[in-house]
C-alpha cells in the first residue's frame, strides 16, 4: 500500500509478487491467500496521493480546467489515506476469509508450472535425416510432431537450441522434448538413435550455465498480442518456451502459435547470464526464479534519491508537478540511471492511446450537453435528495463502471457528469470530483476492472466469480469511509 502510494500500482505489485510466491512456498501455503489481498492492497494504496493512481491524475488535471488549479500532490490523503488503511486492515484480517474453500485450501507445487513433458536423448547417425541441417529448421520439424529441441550436446559441450544456426553433425546428441507417446514418433520420422532412457524433463532443463525461470506476462507488455514464432524468442532472446498456464490452467498443443495474453505465467529455459536482460527486453515479470535480479541495487538508492526529491519539491509547491517530474526523468537518464530505451519501454502506449481518444469524447459529451442531460436525469429521479446522497449514488456508478471499464475512461467520463450534478445542486465541485477519484480507483469486483485484478490471476489460480467475495465488502465499506471523509474534509 505505501509503495503504490508514491509509484504505479502495477510496478507496486510486480515488485512484491515474487516475494509473496516464495514465501508462499517456503510454508506451503497457497499464493491464492496472498495474492488478492496484495493486489487489493496496492490498488488501495494509490488513492492516497495524487501520483498513486491515473484517475488521481486525471482529476486534478480536470479541476484546473473549471477552477483554474490543480488538486495538490496530498490533497488527496486525508480522504485516499484513512480509506487506504481500512480496506487493507479489512483485507488482512477478514476478506482473504471470505475466498472459497477451494481456493484458500488449494495445494501449491514448489513451481508454479508443472513440466509434464518427457526429455530424451538421441544421437544424429549417418542415416538420419537432420544431418547438416541448421537447428532452425530442425525446430521447425519438431514443431509439426508437438515437440522442440532444448539442447544439442556436441564433444560433451551443451549448445542451446537458440543458437539457431549451428549445423547438426553426425555423433550430435540432441535433447528433445515431448510428450511420451511423441517421443517414439519423433524419433521414428527422424531415423535418430536413442542414447538413454527417457527422463523426468525437469531432471535435465537446468544445468550449472543453463536456468529455468517462470514469469508473468504483465498488462501492456510488448508480448502481449503476440506469438513466440513473431517475437523470436529462441533466435533474438536466446530463450526457450516450455510451458504455459492460463488462468491457473496449463495450455496444450503448440506453443509457437500461442498468442499471449496479459496474465500468462510462462516457464523459459535460458542462459543464466542472458536470461534477466532478455525478460527485461520483453517486458515480462519473474516469479518463481532461482537467482534471477532485473535492476541494479547499486543505481537504487541515487535514483530512489532524485525520486524523493521531485516529490517534496511538488509538495511544498517549488514547481508544478509536470515539471519536478520532467526534471527527475531528466536527471535519470543523464547519469544513466535508466536508458532511453527502458524509458520508451515503460511508456503505456495503450492507455495514452485511450486516453487521446477519451478525452475528445469528453468534451464532446460536455459539447453536445449530454453530461447536462445525464446529471439531469440523476436529479429528477432523485429530486428532493441531500447533497450526501447524490454523492454517495456518483461514487457507487463511479464505482461500478470501473469494474468493467478501464479507470482513466472511467474518470474522463464521469468528472464533467459528477461537476454538473454539483453545480445543479449548488455545492462544492471538489467533493464529487474526489468522489469520482476514489470510485474510479477502486475496481475490485472483477479480474478485468484493474490490471493488477489480471496480473495475479494465473499465479493465483484465480477464477472469475472469485473477485467479488473479497471485493463486494471492501467496496462497501470504501463508499461508506470515503463518504463521511469527503463530508468532512470537502464539505459540501
């Protein structure tokens, strides 16, 4: 919850998401205890300032259009904090309660991915029909029989599968993965000979060079949409796929035509020393990883440094926040803290590309008078209500359409409705836009609401009618906390 307080709700969780899952396996408990809560615990902590969430963002941006000033980097605190430290007391001592049994008392494997699959070695003979052929077209040949070549062992020295244009060789051992039943038809169709028995394939993936590491495809990732043929794992990432969960469930048949979808828990097989800058390259997250660091620990506390110091210089008003930002971001890439290229990366293209085209529509709901005609509506079929009660019913919408929409759009849509219900009523804009705030950034009824709700899906093991056990309760109780606190705070 402070982490997603002062950075991206997502990062918040992608840090602290291989942590909960080892410690969920060191005491063999399930990660579907932890996980929801974690994920409702850094969605909650970002109301808290005005950095912590995106509709926080947009809000405070919305005010200075009709008032001419920003909402301030803590303004939001007194109501965003409180409401924060009640959802996650609520969380952490009954909601994970509330998770059905199946779930709560589901057994956890030492890996989040089981390796089903068999490993067998076969040695390339005069006869065989792979001789001289580049092992690029060799995985290719595998790929139409269900199975892959991890490895060729040549003079005792074990070369990867991603080393695509080494030429096989008469006396080469290759190491092939299959089910049991395509292990014989391989070999078969290949004229290969068998060296050894078959093996348990999770014996023979890891060796003193070689490492096996699961992760996760976050939303927004440069995976997602796309296959493992069309980003080349193999030949430009030096990484082999060897699995895939979706949603808690193992994926069958070929993976080279799987497109990925946000959520995905994958099993890579990689260099040790290539693997964390590949996954970085990617974009995806590591879970279950045996020695695996993406980052520099020695940048971390300069960069962490010139963090904080864009914070307090926003917050005692030094410079408008669009500017103490510009200037951290600056001083980053100029000591080389982070590169131009990761910082292209971290830009969520999709969510600016939704936005660039929601706030058109914003304006011409405003245009064309149909926020008019909405907070219209919502006064007649209240009229004679309080203040407190039209508030309460602009948060609940807010709310709810965040669970099936994403939050920004959300907040784009209802501020201008929210502004005219206010001004209707004669009250203060700056109540309902905060009402608007908190209910745009708390999605927890559904796995789609917020991108952290999908994130944990998979590792989790979650299904879709899980979410609103936990999340029907707490939603209750933040419109009833954030309700009495905008009263007091921003009264009406």
């Amino acid at each position: 919850g402070l982490l997603s307080a002062f950075m991206n709700n997502v990062a918040a969780l992608a840090l602290l998401l291989p942590v909960a899952l080892q410690s969920c396996a060191k005491v063999e408990r399930s990660p579907a205890l932890v996980l929801m809560p974690l994920s409702f615990g850094s969605i909650l902590g970002g109301l808290a300032t005005m950095i912590g969430t995106p509709p926080n963002v947009i809000i405070a941006s919305y005010r200075a259009e009709i008032a001419g000033e920003p909402f301030a980097m803590f303004d939001f605190t007194p109501v965003g904090g409180p409401v924060a430290l009640i959802g996650i007391v609520f969380v952490a001592l009954i909601g994970w309660r509330l998770l059905p049994a199946s779930v709560r008392e589901k057994n956890v494997p030492a890996d989040l991915i089981a390796i089903d699959d068999y490993l067998t070695e076969a040695e390339v003979t005069e006869a065989s029909g792979v001789v001289d052929m580049p092992l690029h077209a060799l995985d290719d040949r595998l790929a139409e029989l269900d199975a892959q070549c991890i490895a060729l062992v040549r003079g005792g020295r074990r070369l990867l599968s991603s080393a695509r244009y080494v030429r096989i060789r008469i006396g080469d051992v290759l190491l092939i993965e299959a089910t049991p039943e395509g292990l014989t038809e391989v070999v078969s169709k290949l004229d290969l000979e068998l060296v050894g028995a078959k093996t348990e394939a999770s014996e023979a993936f890891e060796t003193e060079h070689v490492m096996l590491v699961e992760a996760i495809v976050p939303p927004g990732s440069r995976m997602e949409g796309h296959t493992p043929s069309s980003l080349r794992l193999g030949s430009r990432h030096g990484l082999n796929l060897l699995a895939v969960s979706r949603q808690g469930r193992p994926m069958r048949g070929r993976l080279r035509s799987l497109r990925f979808e946000a959520g995905d828990v994958l099993l890579f097989q990689g260099e040790r020393e290539q693997v964390a800058s590949s996954m970085a390259n990617l974009g995806c997250l590591p879970l279950a990883e045996r020695d695996l660091s993406l980052g520099q620990k020695r940048r971390a506390l300069p960069a962490i440094g010139i963090f904080a110091a864009a914070i307090v210089s926003s917050a005692i008003g030094l410079a408008p926040i669009t500017v103490t930002f510009s200037i951290a971001m600056l001083a980053m890439v100029l000591l080389r803290y982070v590169r131009l290229r990761e910082l292209y990366d971290t830009i969520d293209w999709p969510v600016l590309v939704l936005l660039g085209a929601m706030i058109p529509i914003g304006g011409a709901l405003e245009a064309t008078g149909t926020t008019t005609l909405i907070a219209d509506q919502l006064l007649t079929l209240l009229a004679g209500a309080p203040a407190l009660v039209l508030l309460t019913v602009v948060l609940v919408i807010t709310m709810t359409l965040s669970d099936i929409m994403n939050n920004a759009a959300t907040a784009i849509v209802m501020a201008p409705i929210a502004v005219g219900i206010a001004q209707a009523l004669g009250v203060s804009t700056d109540a309902f836009l905060m009402a608007v705030a908190v209910g745009a950034s708390c999605a927890f009824l559904t796995p789609i609401g917020h991108q952290n709700n999908t994130l944990i899906m998979g590792p989790g093991g979650y299904r879709f009618g899980d979410y609103w056990r936990m999340g029907l309760p707490l939603e209750i109780i933040v419109v009833a906390v954030s309700v009495g606190l905008i009263s007091v705070f921003w009264p009406l």
